[in-house]
C-alpha cells in the first residue's frame, strides 16, 4: 500500500520537525506468533505498515515470531529474553501465559525496555506491569458477545473448542463464551485439547466430531481461531449436524468468510489484528521518540461480529489484506 507508506512517512516528517530536534530513533521489537498461523500473518501486515514511520526518524522494527506452540510458554520467555539482548528501546508483547512472561517482561522494563502489551493480557494487566498501554481486545467480553449472539438464534447449548489451554486470553474466551449463554438460559462447555493439536485439522476435527456424536444436545460450536473452525466444519458435516449445529469462530480467514457468505458458518468474532500491531508500534515508537501518549486506556480494537448483515464489508477488507 504506497499511498499508507508515503502517509506515514509524511506523518513522521511533520512530527520531527514539530518537536524541533532529532527524534531518539526508536528500536523496537514485537514478539508474535508463528508463521502458519494466518491470524498473526494480518498482524504482521500492521507492523509492516507502521514501520516506515519508524524508520524515517532512525529507528527499527524487529518481529520475532515462534516457530510453532509446542512448548509454548518458554519460547515465549525466550524471545523476551532475545528482545532484552538486542537492548531494544521498546517491546510490543502479547502477555499470553502472565505465569511465566511476567518476570521476564520486569526484567525488560528493569532494562529501560518501555512495553506496550497487545492482543493480550488486557488493562489490568497492563496497569498492573506498568505498561504504556494496552492494544487488543478484551477477550472475556468478547467471548459474551459471542454467547449471546448463539442465544439470540436460538442456541441452547454451546462448546467452545480450546487448543491452547493454559493461555489466560483463550481461556478468558471460552469463559464469556459460557458466561454469555449461560446468562441467557442455554448452558455451555468447554473442550480442552493439547496446545499441539493447534493447527492439527484432522485431530481437532475428529475430536469435534466425537463430542457431537456423543452429545446430542449440542447445537453450537465455537472455535478460539479461523483454522480451528475450518476443523469444526468438518466435524459438523461429519457429525450430520449441518444446519443443526451453529458455527462460530474467534477471528477469521478466507474459508470462514466464504462459510458466512455462504450461510454455512453463522459468525466470526473480529478483533481486527491489524490495527493492533499498527497502533500498538506506532504509539510505542511516539512515545519513545516525542513523548507522546493516550488519554484513552485501553484501546481497544475489537470485539466486532461479522455475519451475514455485514460480511460484504468485510471481504472488502480482506482484498486489501487487512481484515
């Protein structure tokens, strides 16, 4: 996208000569997740939009991502850590498993490292490390929309499908998914799988499958990612449940998308990830370079439900690739 590129650019220029001295060159990194996971490839489209401002007052933009969720937590840990050795000026950081990243996310900040937290851990987390900000959704809240949504259809029971059991914002989902049916009369679970089943589509899928066949009462399934809902799709069919079963999803991707239009998917809960990297980069680099903050805290890019009223909207978007 030139036209973004050249307006951030024109956007830094003005604030450096505003400020009336060089900038401080902010060095920042952003630690993510991995490769094959398609929600955090619209992040990194963020972060490469929100580079190039950066970039023209002197500093960097360094993304480390994990190679996969195996052993999840440490490798976390460990990019905090590389992050600290490179003496980087800011760290943009998801604070997925607080257990084991909050020590190290002090040490950064003990280090002179300012931090914004995006995606996850939340405000409170974030007033509770000393954080600039907080850039995400608010995933509880966002697992009620979701809740209500299927009791506004007509859904009485509800399981939401967990890969990554153990991380404080996927397990905050799948609470304000119960939470939110079960507050309007329906009744809702949660299905735990091993964090390697994520992005295994044949396990998930054949584990979704089992839990329909087994519980017949089941007439709503949502998934924490877009791929786990491509599984869940499966599972449905598998199961002959369409149309009985409801599906929905945290995030999307293009096959989610084409579900929706085609009315074989009733939802996906957006949390719009490009503007978390853009913003929470761009904020942070601010800061570093001029000072400048927020008086909003947090901010919160999402939840926002696409379906079937607004999903022309959306695959506008998506052509652009930022939705």
């Amino acid at each position: 996208m030139a036209f973004m590129r050249t307006f951030a650019r024109a956007l830094a220029t003005t604030a450096l000569v505003a400020a009336g001295s060089a900038a401080m060159a902010a060095d920042i990194a952003v630690v993510g997740g991995s490769n094959d996971d398609a929600f955090w490839n619209i992040i990194k489209k963020g972060i490469d939009d929100a580079t190039p401002a950066v970039e023209a007052n002197g500093g960097t933009v360094t993304y480390l991502r994990l190679v996969n969720y195996d052993n999840f937590a440490p490798d976390v840990v460990q990019l905090i850590r590389t992050a600290i050795s490179m003496e980087v000026d800011g760290l943009v950081i998801p604070n997925w498993v607080p257990e084991a990243e909050d020590p190290a996310i002090k040490d950064a900040m003990a280090a002179g490292i300012k931090v914004i937290l995006m995606n996850a851990g939340g405000a409170d987390k974030a007033t509770e490390l000393g954080a600039i900000n907080y850039v995400g959704s608010d995933e509880y809240v966002a697992g009620v929309a979701g809740g209500e949504y299927f009791a506004g259809a007509g859904q009485k029971n509800v399981l939401c499908i967990n890969t990554l059991p153990g991380t404080a914002n996927i397990e905050a989902r799948c609470k304000g998914v119960i939470d939110g049916i079960t507050g309007k009369g329906g009744k809702g679970a949660q299905l735990p799988l091993p964090s390697t089943s994520f992005g295994d589509a044949t396990a998930v899928a054949e584990a979704i499958k089992a839990e329909l066949l087994k519980d017949e009462t089941i007439d709503g399934v949502i998934t924490i990612s877009a791929g786990d809902a491509d599984s869940a799709a499966i599972a449905v069919e598998q199961a002959g449940k369409t149309g009985a079963t409801k599906l929905g999803s945290f995030d999307m991707n293009q096959a989610g998308l084409d579900r929706i239009k085609a009315g074989t998917q009733a939802f996906a809960i957006d949390q719009q990830p490009y503007l978390q990297s853009y913003l929470a980069v761009s904020l942070l680099a601010a800061n570093i370079d001029f000072g400048t903050d927020l008086p909003v805290f947090p901010v919160l890019t999402g939840p926002g439900i696409v379906d079937a009223g607004n999903i022309d909207a959306t695959l506008a978007g998506v052509k652009l690739g930022a939705r």
